[in-house]
C-alpha cells in the first residue's frame, strides 16, 4: 500500500500560458506530491517552453505547453486536471473530463454560482450542465469541512470573493442585514488576464486609479451568495483598478445587529482561522496593506470599530494570483489528498 507522504497524483493544467495557469505550473512543478505530466495553451498551434511559463521555472524542466487537445490530456492519465481558461471553455471541457473519471479543479467562474438561471445574466451563455452546479464544491478552503477529500469537481472561488469572504464570514450571523453591506475591492491590473485591450494598456493604467463595473460585476452574485444574503439584503460592491501588478484590498463596511467588542471580533476570528496557517488576523486597529501578502499564498484582515461597535471597517488583502487563484487552487488540491493546507506552498 503507498503511504501517503510517498504518493504523487499526476496533475494536468489547461491555461498553463496564462496568468493564473503559469503560477499554477511554477508551484505544481515544486509540489512533493504532484507530477505536473502536462500543461497545455489555447493557442491554435505551436508549443511554449516550460521554462517560458514562469519567472521561477527559468533553470526547470518540465513538459512544454501544446496547444490544447482533449485526446492529449486524457492521454497524460492526469489525476487531476486544473483548469485555468475562460468560463466558456472550463464550461464546455469540465463536464467531458468528469465524464472520463477526471476529478477537476476549475479556476474559472463556470460553476460557482449555484443557479443555471445566474449564468445567461451574469456570464453571459446557457450553462451547458446545470446538475453539475449542484456538485461542485466552492473551494473557498478554509470553510471546507471534508467534503473537499471527496469532491470530483471544486469550483475555485474569485478573487475579489476570496478577499470579501474571508473578511465577512466568519462574523456573518452578527451582521444586520437591514444595512447596506458595502465592498471596495481594489485589484492590481493581473486580475482582468492578459488582455490586450485599450483599458488595460500601460499608458491607460499607469498613475491613474478607477472604479468599474458597479452593479454589473459577476463577482456580485458570488460574494451574495458566499454570505447567504438572499435577494433581500444589499450588497453593494465597488470593484477598482490599481495601478500595479498584483494584489487586492478590499475594504468593507458592516453594520451589526448588536455592538460587538474588539475582543468578540477577535474571538470570532479565532474560531474560524486557528487550524489556518495561510490566514492571519491582525490586532484591532491594524490593518493590513498589499505589500503584506504579494507574492504569497496568504491572506491578511484587519478590522476597526467604530460607532461604539455598532459598526466595523474590515480591510482584507490577498494576491488576486495566489489566494485568488493558483494558491488556493493548490491548497484544495491538497485537501483532496489529505495533505496539509501548505504543502508545496512554503
Ligand atoms: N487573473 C486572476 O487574478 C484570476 C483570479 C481568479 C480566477 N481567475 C480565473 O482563472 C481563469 C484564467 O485567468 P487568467 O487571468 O490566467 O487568464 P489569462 O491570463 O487570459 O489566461 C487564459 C489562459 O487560457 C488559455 N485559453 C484561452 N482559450 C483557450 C481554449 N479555447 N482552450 C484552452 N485554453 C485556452 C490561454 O491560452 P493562450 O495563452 O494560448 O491564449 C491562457 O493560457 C479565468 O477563468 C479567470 O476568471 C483569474
């Protein structure tokens, strides 16, 4: 029998050539318990050199990305396969590898939201498979509670989601939802993928600072659905542009039913991050910045409050490529496998 510190899933990643698929290949192809057997591109034709993925990989070996194929994959044996594509391609191409006996982790929003009738609004196409919206597990990992060592298909969750949700949770039965919850998220210019467009070119970006997509953005549906808040409650996010790379700060406005203390706040926290080592609370009052959590699978919150408790300030950072995406993607990986939150990840 192979125990487990000695077992290797063989993984796969469609997306390997862009943002999120390339931080995927760099710490897949560090991880003790993955054998990264193939990485693949959306290109028509051609091949990308491994070494070309990542900054990181630049002395690696590892299989160069081909143009994207199904016979190909399937024939690489993967375990599991992370995709990292646009919705409509994870949409169409999830359903196919589970139906092989692929177990999948998908990066993208095509089955995050629970309800088909979201996606024609939200994402813009029919969901070709609406059941398997009900299967999927929302890989937000550390309010996972086994159902991830099981799980055929986890949806990873955004990255503007991770950051709300990660703040918001863990106090979410205490927050009164007459009031407006009210979210700033503000991302480095990596989270939109490599687009060509003019709105994200250098000059357009570089010392400016904009919001966008307010009432539209298809992270709304998810962050209301992560809190359970129904159609009821208002929830009003802000989605902005930095002017750099990589990162989110999201910065939250919640009113409580009841006031809380510092000490309750912290409490709560507590109970919902002591297991995590990838989560970290900061003391009342101090707050967390980007350069905190950059280029790191972590995520930092902190929290001030105010009005005598009846209110409170959360402001939570990731970076949109590693929490938001790759990094979790991995931490759920591992959840699959019985390994720790962290391995390969340090
Ligand atoms: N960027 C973030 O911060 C972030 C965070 C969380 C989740 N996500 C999600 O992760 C996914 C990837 O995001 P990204 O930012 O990495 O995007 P990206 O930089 O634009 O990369 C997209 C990747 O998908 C490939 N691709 C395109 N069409 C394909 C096709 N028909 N078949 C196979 N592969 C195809 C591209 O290949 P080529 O290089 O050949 O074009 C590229 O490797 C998206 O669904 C996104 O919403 C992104």
């Amino acid at each position: 029998m192979t125990n487990l510190s000695d077992a290797v899933a063989s993984v796969a990643v469609v997306g390997a050539t862009g943002y999120a698929g390339g931080e995927l290949a760099a710490i897949l192809s560090r991880h003790p318990h993955a054998n990264l057997a193939a990485v693949f591109s959306g290109a028509k034709s051609g091949t990308t050199p491994f070494r070309s993925l990542h900054p990181s990989l630049s002395r690696a070996t590892g299989p160069d990305a081909v143009p994207f194929d199904l016979d190909l994959l399937l024939a690489a044996k993967p375990d599991v396969v992370f995709l990292a594509t646009p919705n409509e391609i994870a949409a169409e191409v999830v359903p196919q590898l589970l139906d092989r006996g692929v177990r999948v982790i998908d990066l993208s929003g095509a089955f995050r939201l629970r309800e088909s009738a979201s996606y024609p609004t939200w994402y813009g196409f029919e969901h070709p498979r609406a059941e398997l919206l009900r299967e999927a597990v929302y890989g937000l990992t550390e309010f996972c509670n086994g159902e991830l060592t099981t799980a055929r298909l986890v949806a990873n969750p955004g990255c503007y989601p991770t950051s709300v949700l990660l703040a918001v949770r863990p106090l979410a039965a205490l927050i009164d939802r007459d009031q407006p919850l009210i979210c700033d998220s503000m991302s480095g210019i990596s989270g939109a993928g490599k687009k060509s467009e003019l709105a994200y070119s250098f000059a357009e970006v570089f010392g400016n600072f904009k919001a966008y997509g307010v009432a539209g953005h298809r992270h709304e549906p998810e962050i209301r659905q992560g809190l359970k808040l129904g159609d009821r409650a208002t929830l009003i996010f802000v989605p902005h542009l930095l002017p750099t790379v990589r990162g989110i700060l999201s910065t939250i406005h919640v009113a409580f039913t009841e006031p809380l203390t510092a000490e309750h706040v912290l409490a709560l926290y507590t109970k919902a991050y002591a297991a995590s080592h990838l989560v970290t609370v900061l003391p009342h009052g101090q707050l967390p910045e980007l350069k905190d959590v950059v280029n790191t699978p972590r995520a930092e919150i902190g929290f001030q409050l105010l009005q005598g408790g009846k209110r409170a300030v959360l402001v939570s950072v990731i970076d949109n490529l590693l929490k938001g995406a790759a990094s979790q993607a991995v931490q759920n990986f591992n959840r699959m496998f019985g390994y720790p939150d962290t391995e390969g990840l340090s």
